[in-house]
C-alpha cells in the first residue's frame, strides 16, 4: 500500500471515528420535530393545569378565615345535608363541628359531640332529618339541634347568618374544646 493512500485510508478511519463520536457523545444533535412539539405542549399543559387548579380552589373553598371568625357561604347548605369541619387549636386540638339547613330552613350549628358520649369520639352522622349519635343510636331532629342541650343531644355551637354567609366566631368554637381534649378522658 502506498503511503498516500495509508494517510487517505487512515484519515477516513479517523473521520468515521470522529463522526460516531459526535453521534454517541450528542455533539451531533439531530433537530427531531416531535421534541419541537412536546416541549410547548407541556408547557401549555402545566400553565392551563395552574389555572384551573386556582379556579377550582376559589370554588370549592368551604370556609374563608379571619383571625377571630370562620365564615361559610350559606348556599353551601341549601341542599339540607350536614356538612362536618375541623377547627385546630393552637396545641393541636381538634375541635369537629357540623352545620346544617334543617327542615325548617334555619341554618344550624353543633359540636360533633354531646355531653354524654363525647368520650367515645365518635360524633353523628345525618339519616334523612335526623342525626344519630354514631355511639349511642339515639336520633335527633334537625329542628332541635341547636334548640335542646345537654344529654346526648349535640352540643350546640353559636353562629349568625350575615348575609351570604354564616359566621362562627372561633372564640366561640374553642368553647367546645372539652369534647375534643381525649388527654383528660375519665
């Protein structure tokens, strides 16, 4: 073999070497349409997500809180189901209430519990115009919750309607605390 044509073998062995390289290493990008298309999609996806997540959020958010009220929107209770709420205390405390629209139209408010089975935890649950203690069976009209207390009848919770919206002072929350402080059961 003559020495041009070993430099001429040798530089295309070299070439070749260099061109794979460049396409292992991704030296040698190639422009591939799908990756042109992907990439804005998702970005398009991910900016209509954030948007109909916040949207959402405004619309289903339940309680708007100020430092000293919670605040319901009343149309939340038309449909005359109880709807059941958490209040946390500085210390970690749960405070459960509900709030319904009883049978007669009058929006009402208790502590998830009464003062006799509030030690099992176990509150009420709604059955038609009635809730039942979840401990002890017995059944209570919607008309009277918040009407009768003591006994195992729930505990009731002060609150006012302003407007659109049902307004429960937290002060007036956290007078329910011993319902909710398992640490002292006896």
């Amino acid at each position: 073999m003559s020495k041009k044509k070993y430099h001429e073998n040798k530089q295309t062995i070299n070439q070749k070497h260099t061109s794979k390289k460049s396409v292992v290493l991704g030296a040698e990008k190639k422009k591939n349409p799908v990756t042109f298309l992907i990439i804005p999609l998702c970005v398009v996806l991910l900016i209509v997500g954030g948007i109909s997540f916040y949207k959402m959020k405004g619309k289903n958010s339940q309680i708007f809180s100020k430092t000293d009220e919670i605040i319901h929107p009343v149309k939340l209770f038309d449909d005359g189901k109880a709807r059941h709420f958490q209040f946390k205390t500085g210390d970690g405390t749960l405070i459960k209430y509900f709030v319904l629209k009883s049978s007669d139209g009058v929006i009402r408010a208790a502590f998830d519990a009464c003062d006799v089975c509030w030690r099992s935890g176990k509150g009420y649950y709604q059955e038609s115009d009635f809730m039942v203690c979840r401990n002890c069976g017995r059944r209570f009209t919607s008309v009277k919750v918040n009407e009768v207390k003591g006994g195992c009848n729930p505990a009731p919770l002060m609150r006012k309607v302003e407007g659109e919206n049902l307004v429960i002072q937290a002060k007036d929350i956290l007078e329910g605390r011993q319902y909710f402080d398992f640490h002292k059961r006896s």
